[in-house]
C-alpha cells in the first residue's frame, strides 16, 4: 500500500493499519491472530469513536449480504475484548449499550490521514470516511448521507449535502417539497430530542446537568512492559497522579494504601467504587520502554458506569514530570473542578530529571511504603543514590527524610545521627520546594521528640502546613490528630481522624487513634468497641495497652487482667514499659503494693529510650495514686506532662487519680495544665 492510501488509528495501547490488516502494540508486539469478522469489527468501531453503532448497522457492514445471527456480532466483541486485554466488567475499549448496540470509547487518533483509502472489495473492510458520520439521522431512519443513488466510480466519497440526498434524474423535486420536508425534520428532531433517543440530546445540546464528581480513586496502574521487575514503576507512576490529584482541595483522592489492595483485581469497578465510596474511578496503564514511558488512562463514573474520558501520554522519561501534569490536568478539566490559583499554578513548567534518579527515587518510594526493616533499609539506600545522582531533586530528599524518620522510631532507636540526616533530608526539599508537603510532614514528626521537649504548637504548624499544601495527606492528618490527643483536644482530633479515614480508609492507625480519642475523652464503652474494631496489621501493642485502660475504667477488671496476660505472651519484650506498668496499676488496684512498686521498677527499667516514655510515666503516676501515694504520683503525673503528655481534661476526669483531688500539689498542677490546655484551645481551628 503507497503512502496515500495509509489509514493508521492509535488507541490505548495499539495501533490499527487498516491497510495491511494489522493490530499491534504500540511496542510494535503482536498477540496472535486477530478473526477476520472481529477485525472488521473494530475497523467500524474505531472509524466512529463515541458513537453508538446499532446491532443492526454493524451486521450489515461486517456480514453484508448476508444473512447472520447476531450471536455471531457477540463472538466478535468478546473476540475483541480479549484480544485488547479488557478485564471483566470493564469496558475500557468497548462499551455494550444493552439492547442497543456497541461504542467504542477509548480515545483514538487518526496517526496518518494522508489521501483516501481505496474502495472496499471482495468482502474486506468498508472504505474509510475522514467525514463526520450523523449517527442521529441514521437512528432516525432517515438514509445516511453517503447513500446516494447514483454510484461513483471514484474512489473519493462524493459530496453530500446535509438534507436528504439529491439525485441527477429528479433535481427539482425537493426543492418543490422544501416546506413539507423542513416542517418534518423540525418536527422528528424535537421529538427525538424529547426522547433522548440514544443520547441524541446530550450529543448535539450538550448535558444540562454535567456529571459531578466530588472524590476520586486512581487504581493500580497496569505493568505492561511484561517484566515484573518493573512494578515498581508502575506503583511509582500511579503514586505520582494520585500525590497530583490530592492538591486538589475540592477533590477528595483516596490515598494510596486503600486503592493497592485493587492491584490485579480481577472485579467490576462498580464494586470497587462503592467500596472505596468515590464518584469516579481512574484506571490505565503504563509501558516503559528503554527511556520512553506511555501511560493510558481512562475515567469511569461509578453511578451510571459510564466511560467518561480516556487518553494516552508518551514523553522521554526525563520529561516524566510534564507527562503526570499533563494527566492531572486533563483529569481536572474532564471532571471540571474550580481551582484555586494556588493550585492552577502545579500545572506550570516542570523542569527535566535525571532518568537514574527518578528511577532509584520511585524505587525507593516502592520500598519505604512496606514499611519493615529490611524495606526501610532497602529505600533509604535507593533514595540516597537518587539524591546523590540529582542533589537537586527535592521530592527524593523528601521521602529519605521520611525513610530516616521511619528507622529512628520504628527500627533503630539507638541511632542518634538518624535525627541529624533527616532533618538535613528535611531542609534540603525545602530549599529547593518549599510546597512539598511530604517535607513538613518529615519535619513535624522529627520536631515532635523527647530531644525536643515535644513542642506541640510548633508540630501542629508543620502538619497544617503540609496538609494546606495537600489536603489528602492522610498520615499528616493522623500525626496531627495524635498531637490534638496529648494536648486534650479531642474535638479537634476526631475530625482530623475521620478526613484522613475519608481520604484513606485503610490507614489503621487513624481508626486506632479514633478509640486512643474516645478513651482519652472518657467514653469507655465506645472506645473499647472502636479499638477491637482496629484492623490487626496496627500496632498491636499500642492497640492492646488502651484496650486494656478500657477495660479497666469499665470496672471489668479480670478481663483487663487476661487481656494484659495475652498480650504480654504476644510481646514479651515490652520494650516499652507500658504493659508492666499497667500490670502495677493491676496491683495497686487491688492493694498489693510491693508488687506495684516491683513492676513500676522495671517498667521504669523497660522504657528506657522510648520516645512516647510519657504513657507509662501516667500509668505508674495511676499506680502510686492507688495507693495512695500522693507525693510519688504527683512527681509522676508531672513528668508525663512536661515530656509531652499534658492531657489536662484526661487528668481531670480519670479515676484512678481520684486519691490526689485534695492534694495542694496536685490541684497547682491541674491549674497550671488547665491554662496551657486554654491557649492550646484558643489557637486550634475552629
């Protein structure tokens, strides 16, 4: 075939010559042979993007002449589907309009449209048409505008006009009728207008009331290159439209955690929707190959399950940064969300990366999520060669502030110099983007320490900061909520909790922090509930002390006693203190001091070097309290308070302190933790 006659789509991730009868990958791979009705089929399908093709229409194109079941249409759609590599339920190429028809809806270029294609012969595919085809007026049985009586002999389409065709051998007669006709296409418009005859009226009026979408969920974007090495990628490409998407204030963007457990899910998005409880799903691919990246999305709305908008991106990887903008911002005006200018200006210049780093920096992002020791080492060796590679790059600066943050306080307390390398990792993203909210995230977490004397104002700056910056940073959410607990704001806690659940919903720790609020607050029976009903991949032992507080305030004291006996075999260690210590509280509740002065010695001795040490300096205040040991439970009621656990409302209304209401000590101490809890409330956000 010469140039002139090629006639070349792009869709997805293929490309159609319908010429030389051939679908390939755009990677230039091919799956096997392609059935030639099938073939035809998408040939028609592809010619007409966003249409919706009758059964009947596409019967007569495919199997012209000829008498045929529409089974056989069936198995040539589900030859296509499984060809294109659609899921289930998906319809990411191919929509099926039940009793209708079929559309095609992924979005599709015409790569060559030089010249004309020959005439359709012998049974090959019908002949190109570069026009516009009026599916309205077929639907309304009035004949398409290419069906003029008279043949042609030439290869080109002939003219047509917009009316009904006009032929040589009657010239005048419409324009005798002109009237009657016009009055009749007037009159069958407005009713199939009426109708919404095949969505006829949204097509030419446009929608009246335009599809709102309010949340957003980008599920796992899918690892074409065929190599399972490069999951990575993909998880880091999903990661960065979803970290995109999520500054969006009016856009509530599921985090991260909750949408990965839909990686390879093989379900209805439907079902995915109403589980994560989003107005619209994203979902698509991504293909690397050598220093090219292409990524293919496309965005479902989840109540009419209706294929919204689809596209695909192709840049050099080191403009990997324009393409996820590019995506965003398409995303954005396809679901027309107002942006503040704040935000209208992330869709400004990029500049370039360096392809190694990106790579080790999306390596290292792939690592630090799994959250376990040797991950943690794994992701801080990948994100320093990343920075080592571009010390310009502060988003990879960023997350080894966070990766030497999470190895300080939940693998290598012992390591003092890890406090130094984050908050240098900390500034260094600062200095080079001051609006990366990750960043103040790092930097709050690291501010919040005994080192520092935890200095709660300064904290919550930080964490507000951040999440101005990205109102769906979850995590930030949760740190801010468990400083507003320490402090007794719990108004202010809960409804930090319950964004970040709303952002998040598998973020374990905020649901355990909603209990941690409820507990401190006094509201046993409900906390106890919302603590058991903490998914089991939280923190068991800091799940399971609060569970036994609770259990102890209800007055339920040897089911505290066995769940405390539990959950000690589970940790022997504790290397906290905090279970010991509730086993002298345990003691001194029930009058044998020696051993409440036993276990608070060695919940002393076990806490050493625990950076929230706070906790078990209250229990052992509670113990000596029981006992009625005022100046002891004092000296460690205060400790609690200056090391960052000045929980005033809690003081006040916890029970077990109720040996020490009368105690000058004690009330100086309630009255000066009463005026920091009042500038703390009057600095909060209403």
């Amino acid at each position: 075939m010469s140039r002139e006659q090629k006639e070349l789509y792009e869709f997805g991730d293929f490309r159609l010559d319908v010429g030389e009868r051939q679908l390939e990958r755009l990677d230039g791979t091919t799956k096997g042979s392609l059935p030639e009705k099938a073939f035809q089929t998408l040939v028609h399908l592809v010619r007409n993007p966003g249409e919706l093709l009758t059964k009947e229409e596409l019967l007569s194109v495919v199997w012209p002449d000829t008498i045929v079941e529409e089974n056989n249409l069936g198995k040539a759609i589900h030859a296509l589907r499984q060809y294109l590599g659609e899921k289930t339920g998906q319809q990411k190429y191919i929509e099926t309009v039940p009793k209708h028809g079929y559309r095609f809806v992924a979005h599709v270029r015409r790569a060559e449209s030089i010249g004309r294609p020959p005439a359709a012969e012998n049974g090959s595919v019908a002949k190109i048409d570069d026009t516009p085809r009026n599916t309205e007026r077929r639907a309304s049985g009035l004949p398409d505008s290419s069906g003029d009586e008279t043949p042609t002999q030439s290869d080109e389409k002939p003219q047509t006009s917009f009316l009904l065709p006009v032929t040589s051998s009657r010239p005048n007669l419409l324009f005798r009728r002109w009237p009657l006709v016009l009055i009749g296409l007037l009159l069958l418009s407005g009713l199939l207008l009426g109708l919404n005859a095949g969505g006829l009226r949204e097509r030419l009026l446009g929608t009246g009331t335009p599809v709102r979408i309010q949340s957003l969920a980008v599920l796992p974007l899918e690892n074409l290159s065929g190599d399972a090495s490069q999951e990575y990628f993909a998880d880091g490409m999903t990661d960065a439209v979803i970290t995109d998407l999520a500054k969006i204030g009016a856009l509530r963007v599921i985090a991260r955690p909750s949408v990965m457990q839909y990686k390879g899910a093989q379900r209805p998005l439907s079902e995915i929707g109403r589980e994560l409880n989003v107005d619209a799903v994203l979902t698509g691919s991504v293909l690397r190959s050598g220093e090219r990246v292409r990524i293919a999305v496309q965005l479902t709305h989840i109540a009419t399950d209706r294929n919204l908008w689809a596209d695909s991106y192709e840049r050099d990887l080191r403009d990997v940064l324009a393409l996820q903008k590019d995506v965003t911002r398409d995303i954005v005006g396809q679901i027309r969300i107002k942006l503040t200018p704040q935000e209208q200006g992330q869709f400004g210049s990029v500049r370039p990366v360096n392809p190694e780093a990106y790579d080790h920096y999306l390596r290292g992002k792939f690592y630090l999520h799994r959250q376990d020791k040797d991950n943690n080492e794994a992701a801080i060796t990948a994100l320093e060669y990343a920075v080592g590679a571009d010390p310009t790059f502060a988003a990879a600066h960023a997350e080894l502030a966070q990766a030497y943050v999470w190895k300080l306080f939940l693998f290598s307390p012992e390591e003092k110099d890890l406090t130094e390398k984050a908050f240098v990792s900390a500034e260094k993203a600062l200095s080079l983007d001051p609006e990366l909210a990750v960043a103040y995230l790092a930097r709050g977490r690291l501010l919040w320490t005994p080192a520092n004397r935890f200095p709660h104002d300064k904290a919550i700056i930080e964490y507000r900061r951040a999440i101005e910056l990205d109102p769906n940073l979850d995590e930030a959410r949760n740190q801010l909520a468990l400083v507003y607990n320490h402090i007794g704001a719990f108004d202010e806690a809960l409804r930090e909790l319950k964004l970040a659940i709303e952002t998040n919903p598998g973020n374990s720790l905020a649901r355990f922090r909603i209990g941690e609020t409820l507990l401190f607050q006094g509201r046993y029976e409900q906390a106890l509930a919302a603590l058991r009903d903490t998914p089991k991949d939280a923190n068991p032992a800091l799940v399971g002390h609060q569970i036994v507080w609770a259990l102890f305030n209800l007055g339920r004291k040897k089911e505290a006693a066995a769940a405390l006996d539990q959950f000690l075999k589970e940790n022997p260690a504790d290397n906290r203190g905090l279970f010991t210590s509730q086993l002298a509280v345990m003691a001194a509740s029930e009058g044998r001091s020696d051993e409440a002065e036993a276990k608070i010695r060695q919940a002393i001795e076990n806490g050493k070097g625990f950076g929230h040490f706070h906790h078990t300096a209250f229990h052992i205040a509670s113990a000596y309290a029981l006992m009625n040991k005022r100046q002891e439970a004092t000296n460690w009621l205060e400790s609690a308070a200056e090391n960052g656990f000045p929980c005033y409302v809690m003081f006040e209304n916890e029970s077990s302190l109720a040996n020490l209401r009368g105690d000058p000590r004690f009330k100086a101490l309630m009255e000066k933790l009463e005026q920091r809890w009042g500038v703390y409330q009057n600095s909060s956000p209403q």
